[in-house]
C-alpha cells in the first residue's frame, strides 16, 4: 500500500458515517464557499468530528478553521469553587471577536452534545445569572444569526453523558453507540447519497412553505391535552425551514436534521393555556412537565413539575424571555418522531414535534426580510436576550389556521398535515 495513500473507512462503518456528517455540515448544513472563513465552538468529546468538518471545510476552499472548545468538568470547576462575583462574568472578548468575524464574512458552525443534567446540581441563581451574563455578552454575534447575516448551522455529536441520559439502562459503550446511530438516521446519514436525500427533504419543506405562505393565516390555534393556544402571527410573516439563503448569498440548513417549518409570532397576540409535550432540557438542567397561560402575548402563569427555578428565572430574563418569538408546525410521523427516542437536547426533540419558542425573533421570517429594529417591533416581531425552544406538539394535537376573516380551517390532525 502506497505509504501516502489515506485509508478509507469501511462503508457503513462508524468512521465512514462520521465522515459524511462531516461532509454533510459544511455541504448541506454551511454550504461553505471558497474563501470563507469558519469559527466552530464543540465539546471535547466532539473531537474526532470536529477534525472532520475541518477537513471537508478546507476542502471546500475554507481560508480558515477556528474551533474554540468547551468542556463539562472546567464549567462545574467554576460552579464548585470560583468566587461569587464570577457567575455575573462572560467572556465579552471572545464574543466581540466572533462577531467581528462574522461582520467580516465568517460561517458559524456549533456542534452540541451536552449532558442534559450537567448543572442540576447546581444553584439555580448562579446558573441564571451565567446565563444572563453569557446572553448580554453573546447578543452582538447572536444577532448576525437571527438575521441571518451569515450562513451557520448546528450539529450533534454523541458524547458519554448524553448518551447515559438518553439510554439509562445501557452500558456506557451501548448507551454511546445507540446515540450515535439515532444521529446518522436522524441526519440522514445512512442512505447511499446522504447530499441527494437532503435534497429531497428541503423541496419537500420549501413546498409545505409555499402552502403556509399562500394562505397568510392570521393566527394558529393549538388544542391537546392541557393546551388551547391561540398564537397570532407577526405582520408580514413569512415562513421558513429546512435550506435557506443568508443575506450573504450562501444557501445552507441551519440544523441538521430538521423537520420544521416555522415563522414568527405577533408578540403581543398569544392567549390561552399550553402543555409542553417533552421535557426541556435548559442551562444543565431538565424541566418537565411546563405548563404556561398567556395573556396579552405575555406568560402570566408558569408552572414545572421539576426544574421550576430554572424555569422562573430562564422567562425573568428580560421582558421579552416571556413572550414568544417562534412558532414550529412539525409531523407527529417524522423519522425522529417515529424512533421514539427522546433525545434531551433540542436540536432534536424540537424535530419531534411542533413547538414554540420563548424570546428573541428571527428578523428573516418576514417578506421584507430587511427590516429595521423598530419595522420588526411595528409588526409584532419580539426582542430577548434568549431563544428557547420547547415542544407542544404530539399525536393527541391537532392545529388550526385562523384566516383574517376570522375561519379556522383544519392545519393539522392528531399531529399529522390536514391538508
């Protein structure tokens, strides 16, 4: 064998389907162009995945490959002995410096894999008030994302922790290897032209867009066991989901996988009572059982099971933390709805079901997709420091369009598309 020749993975084994994620995040996921530069954040544990996304990124004529890396044990070294007046700092400097490079051009790729209970140990006023130091310091970068300023896009990597949580009954080698195939088939990794099958899903989307744009609803109406929600919808709404253009040019998913379609609520026209249908996973901790009523497009009620600290202060954030900025239609029949697998992480338990988001609104859900701040809050588009998702949908769920002469007409059925 020629000493220089690289080997290649057997197909259908775990390095060859690592690798075509890889590929798939800087083809699919960034549609990464010549020159471009990319900062990429990951978990350590996420390395051999992250070697690949470089290597496919300056394949793709990437000028430059940053990855900053973060690891559970430093952040609970900080919990356990730092001194108080720490948990109010973020680091401001590396976020400016993000946001400069994405102001210079730069792509954004994340990829996730954190242990959902990593910080339930913890103080809760400490882990908020993190939070709210690390959203202040992250808004400027944050922002040149929800506009879509650039082209980014998120990822997932199998790691021990949340793999136990995921399979608690299996060993930690199983637990991992079932995470890690519940990724590939969730990505679409597995078939024989994983780029092809993401082409097929995106025309899909785009059409089930289409239809949502044509009929310009007015509001949706949500009923399910504990939920009667009616969610008006922004001014001038468009809706979106699966391949996008940044206003850069660059043509990419922003998750991988996705199976959402989803636009923005007007913030001031959401009423009613609302039953999350999985748990949340948020800032370390798993809150279940969120049940939440709205008045005047604002939560005036909140209520967890577990996790209701965490809970509290995640909507007292800021004014906006308890309103809403998405709204997501997604199938109950979905691959990631069908494999039964509750993930724990919102990448892909967003992509179960239909959800709605708390905080700040993507300013590209609109027509005009070059609004100013003030046309965005004139046309009901909300402003936060957060973005977080939660799910609301399930087979018992059944959604529909509210037209502006006032006519429901049947969106959804028992989780599935009416139409």
């Amino acid at each position: 064998m020629d000493a220089e020749q690289p080997i290649t993975p057997a197909a259908g084994s775990h390095e060859a389907r690592l690798d075509r994620l890889a590929e798939l995040a800087i083809r699919v996921g960034l549609g990464l162009t010549p020159g471009q530069e990319l900062v990429m954040t990951a978990p350590v544990e996420a390395l051999p995945l992250a070697r690949g996304i470089t290597e496919h990124a300056y394949r793709a004529g990437a000028s430059l490959v940053t990855t900053i890396l973060a690891d559970d044990q430093t952040t609970l070294a900080r919990y356990r002995h730092a001194p108080d007046a720490s948990f109010d700092k973020a680091p401001a400097w590396l976020f400016d410096g993000m946001a400069a490079a994405f102001r210079d051009g730069a792509a954004r790729l994340a990829i996730v894999g954190d242990d959902p209970s990593l910080l339930a140990g913890q103080d809760p006023d400490r882990v908020a008030r993190v939070n709210r130091a690390r959203s202040r310091a992250y808004r400027p970068a944050l922002e040149l994302i929800t506009s879509s300023a650039i082209n980014w896009t998120i990822v997932a990597a199998a790691t021990p922790a949340w793999a136990r949580a995921v399979f608690p009954g299996s060993s930690e080698d199983a637990a991992l290897a079932a995470l890690w195939d519940a990724i590939f088939a969730a990505s679409r990794v597995d078939g024989p032209d994983p780029v092809a099958a993401w082409a097929e899903h995106n025309a899909a989307l785009a059409k089930r867009r289409r239809m949502l744009d044509e009929r310009r609803y007015a509001a949706l109406h949500f009923r399910g066991p504990g939920t009667d929600l009616r969610v008006g919808l922004a001014d001038g709404h468009a809706w979106m989901g699966g391949a996008s253009m940044a206003k850069n040019g660059v043509v990419g998913n922003p998750n991988i996988p996705t199976e959402e379609v989803f636009t923005t609520p007007h913030m001031a026209r959401v009423e009613g009572t609302v039953a999350a249908t999985k748990p949340l996973a948020h800032a370390g901790t798993l809150i279940r059982d969120i049940r939440v009523r709205f008045e005047g497009g604002r939560i005036v009620e909140a209520s967890a099971s577990a996790g209701m600290e965490v809970l509290e202060r995640m909507i007292s954030t800021d004014e906006g933390a308890r309103r809403l900025g998405e709204v997501a239609l997604v199938p109950h029949s979905n691959p990631i709805g069908r494999s039964g697998v509750l993930f724990l992480n919102t990448l892909f338990d967003e992509n179960a079901a239909s959800h709605i988001a708390l905080g700040q609104a993507y300013a590209k859900c609109f027509v005009d997709d070059n609004l100013s701040e003030a046309e965005l809050a004139d046309r009901g588009a909300n402003r936060s420091l957060i973005h977080v998702d939660w799910m609301i949908g399930s087979a018992e769920t059944d959604v529909d369009g509210i037209t502006v002469g006032g006519e429901a007409e049947p969106l959804m059925r028992r989780g599935e598309w009416a139409q």
